[in-house]
C-alpha cells in the first residue's frame, strides 16, 4: 500500500477516536496508531484542511493546533460526519469473513472463541456475504497435526526440527528452526521462521512438512529475523537463482500445486505458461523430462536446447534399429 493510500485510510479511523477522546496527548494517539508524533501532526494538518463535499471555510474539520502546540493534545470539532468508522460494502465484509476464516485455521485454540464470536457476527450483519462460502482454506489431516504441534512451540517458545521436503530439488531436508508465526497466503498454510541450516528467516509451506519434533530449546534471539510483508510476494529469488519460463500440458497442471510461479497464460496450443525461479537447473531438466512431454522448456532458449538434446539422447538409448 502506498504511503499516501495507508494516511487516508489511517485519517480515516483517526477522526471517529478523536471525536470519543477530546484532549487525548499526541503521543498517545502516535503509539496506538503505530506512528511517530510528527506524522500524527502532519494527519491533522491535513485534516485541517478535509470536511464534507462543497464545504467552505469554516465548515471544514477544525483542528485545536493551539492545544497541540502548547500542551501536546488533540482536540477537533466539525467532525461530527466522521464519528464512527465507515460502513462495510459487500465486498469488504466478504474479503473480512474470508480472512478471519484463515485466520482461524492459523490461530491457537483460545483464540478461536473470538475470532468465531466476531466471524458471527459479521455474518448475521452481511447475512452471509457474495462468494465467501467458496474461499475456504481446506487443511488435511497431517497437516491439521504438523499446525497443532507448530501452534504449541509458538505458545511455548520452544524451537522444532523439521524434516522438509525440498520440491525444487526434490529432496528431504532436516532443519532445527525458531518458529516467528503461522500465516495463510494464497490459500496454503506456512510457518516462518528462523532456519538454522540457511542461517535466515525462511517460509515452510505445511503441506511440505514430514514430521515436526518439539524440542526442549527455547527459542533464541537472532540478529535479522524479522517478520516479512509478504502482501505482494511469498517468495525473493535469491542472487544465484534463475528464471525459467515452462509451457504446461492441461495433463501437466498439477505442477502448479508443487512449484512456486507466476502464471503468464496461455499459448496458441492451449498450453499455460508459468515462470518459475530456480537455483538448480539440473533439477528443473530432470523434472522436465521426467513429464515425458508434457512440460517444456520455453526459455531460457539455451537451457530448451539443453532439454531437447538430452531427450534426443535418451530416445536414441532406446532405439534398437
């Protein structure tokens, strides 16, 4: 979200709590809204100058600066239009109910109880919002376990070893890591978390968990490992990482489950492109071939050649005449 975009949407809760806390300090309202003291007085400037359509001087929201200048308090008048938080439309409400549901597969059992009471009520309000029934995040029965365990060492603070499994380089994996949080993105369950064997913040997709141990070791404190935002993007290549654009079979589609891409459409053939990142080339020939036609490479043009000659070599193995 752009700066601009999150001051309006940030101005627009700000009005209705000043209006119900006449004389609240500047720094007080700073900390909750999760800013410093200079942008909350940058807002009011603002607001200052903010009222209703067609408003004229004197009508507009009426900002106290005297108080703010000389005693570090918030005082407003004017406001009256803004004294609660706007409406929901259909499509907030539906986009809410969709989230609290992930939240919930996500969240600790004793905070299920609140996220149930608030998910009832915005439906008994919305009487069921468009399209939410549809947008379920669907958790198997291993995976529901891996979550339960994963919830409890983040309870605790204990740390977990982890046996993984790798689909870019198809392999299993054992790490000891310091769970940071469980989130839901695109549809899937993650845990992020401090990895011992990258020596960084890594995301662990659920699915791809074998086993989880908690062990006794409490969690540490690692220089670096922070919570990422990852609103626009699950996944940063690293910098020996290369891009590959692979043509789909509709038989091939499956691989979309197991790989981490971006879609680009689909081709003349019918066949969907995806772009995907991968640090091992030899893995993505293997897997390539293994589709026995179903995947091809698109580009890199070398890396096709590469795919195609070996496919050439393998039938001329075979080729008994």
């Amino acid at each position: 979200m752009s700066t601009s975009a999150k001051q309006i949407e940030r101005m627009l809760a700000l009005v209705p709590y000043l209006r119900s806390n006449d004389g609240v300090p500047v720094g007080e309202v700073a900390d909750l809204f999760g800013v410093t003291k200079r942008q909350i007085v940058q807002d009011l400037n603002v607001l200052w100058f903010c009222g209703l359509p067609e408003a004229v001087t004197g009508e507009m929201i009426d900002v106290d600066m005297d108080a703010l200048a000389s005693d570090g308090v918030v005082y407003i008048e004017n406001a009256d239009f803004l004294t609660r938080p706007l409406r929901l439309n259909g499509y907030e409400a539906a986009s809410l109910i969709t989230a609290l549901r992930a939240l919930r597969e996500t969240a600790g059992g004793h905070d299920q109880p609140a996220i149930d009471s608030a998910l009832a009520k915005l439906l008994a309000a919305t009487g069921g919002a468009d399209g939410v029934d549809a947008a379920e995040i669907l958790v198997d029965d291993a995976e529901s376990a891996v979550h339960e365990q994963l919830a409890e060492a983040l309870a605790t603070g204990r740390r977990v070893h982890l046996t993984y499994r790798v689909e870019s380089r198809d392999e299993l994996t054992e790490r000891d890591v310091d769970p940071l949080r469980l989130i839901t993105a695109e549809g899937r369950l993650y845990v992020e978390g401090w990895c011992y064997r990258a020596q960084d913040v890594r995301l662990f997709r659920l699915d791809r968990v074998e086993s989880v141990e908690l062990l006794d070791t409490p969690v540490a404190e690692h220089e670096g490992a922070e919570r990422r935002d990852y609103a626009t993007r699950l996944f940063e290549p690293k910098a020996d990482s290369s891009e590959a654009v692979i043509a789909l079979h509709p038989n091939a589609l499956w691989v979309r489950e197991y790989v981490d891409h971006t879609e680009l459409g689909t081709d003349d053939d019918g066949w969907l492109q995806i772009k995907v990142v991968t640090g091992d080339e030899a893995w993505l020939k293997r897997f390539v071939l293994r589709a026995a036609g179903n995947i091809r490479v698109v580009e890199p043009q070398r890396l096709a050649e590469q795919v195609a000659s070996e496919a050439r070599a393998a039938l001329a193995a075979y080729d008994v005449g």
